[in-house]
C-alpha cells in the first residue's frame, strides 16, 4: 500500500486542485444525479465519464450510490453498483464484467497506520473480477480481489482475496464451499 501523509490531523492529504475537482464532483452527483429516476441511467454513467470513471457498456449506477473519486473507478461491461453502494475509491476499484456490488455494500481503498502516532493514511486497491456477486452490506478492505464468479454472502468483512468460483461468507469472510 502507498502511504500519503498529512502535515497534521486538520490539513488534507490531497492537492487544492484535487479538492476542487471532488467539491464539483459532489455537487453534480448530488445536486443532479442523485434525483434522477432509475430509468436516467445512460445520464449518470454519462456523468460518471465526464468527471473520468470508466464505464463499459451496459453499466448500471444506481442513484444512490455514492462514488468518492469517480476518476480511480473502472466499470466493465454490465456491471453493477446497487443501492446506496459506497465506493471510497481513494485507490483503483475495478468492477469485472457482468459483476453486481449489492444495495449498502461499501469498498474501501484506504486505511491507516495504526501502530504510528500520525495515523498516516494508506491507499491500496480493490479488484472484484467478471461474474461476481458481492451481497449486501458486505465490507471490502484495501487490496483485495474477489475472483471469477465468487459471491461474498451478505453482512461479510472481505479482509484478504477471495479465490475464483467459490463462496465466502461471515466476518472475516471465511470459504463456505466452492462453486464449481
């Protein structure tokens, strides 16, 4: 993981410039996309492209989901991002094709230092590859990689990668069985 470092814990880590793209980012999410109807799909991935997420085709980003960095964000063909999902793409987050992230899910690219007095604040990745299902309110940490048609059962804390077509569930996510 790369750390970033604050000059104390009231200063930001990231450039002015950087702030600035995330306040617009947050207004128009916010302000124009967020009430848009189900159906207006096409008008927030469209949205989503504008402000440098990348988005295959037939992509769906429900309304309510919220995006930190749209621009550290890759979306293959058909996936998915339920209800009120929470991308804190602080690092890259690649969603696989035909993958689906369920309602209240939250994928977390950074933590921090624990054992340091500053507290310093590292950022990895997160990888959810093509046909997987991640169930609800299930938590992802930094640098993990959920494999080819896996499913991570609902309420699970993904704290390390979890193998191609098998099932995980529980905190930490545990192998149920495998699928294939």
């Amino acid at each position: 993981m790369k750390a970033m470092y604050q000059k104390d814990k009231y200063s930001s880590p990231w450039p002015l410039s950087l702030r600035i793209k995330k306040f617009a980012w947050d207004i128009v999410w916010g302000g124009i996309c967020r009430p848009t109807p189900k159906p207006l799909n096409f008008f927030r991935v469209f949205i989503f492209k504008l402000f440098g997420g990348v988005a295959s085709e037939g992509v769906f980003i429900h309304q309510s989901a919220r995006i930190h960095f749209p621009w550290n964000v890759t979306l293959r063909k058909r996936a998915c991002l339920g209800e009120r999902v929470w991308v804190y793409s602080v690092g890259n987050i690649t969603i696989g094709a035909d993958a689906t992230v369920a309602q209240e899910t939250f994928l977390c690219t950074a933590t921090h230092d624990f054992k340091s007095i500053k507290r310093e604040l590292f950022v990895g990745s997160i990888h959810i590859s093509d046909g997987a299902f991640i169930a609800a309110r299930v938590i992802l940490l930094p640098n993990t990689t959920v494999g080819i048609n896996s499913i991570v059962g609902a309420g699970s804390v993904v704290t390390k990668s979890i193998e191609e077509g098998t099932l995980y569930a529980g905190n930490p996510a545990q192998l149920i069985r495998h699928l294939i």
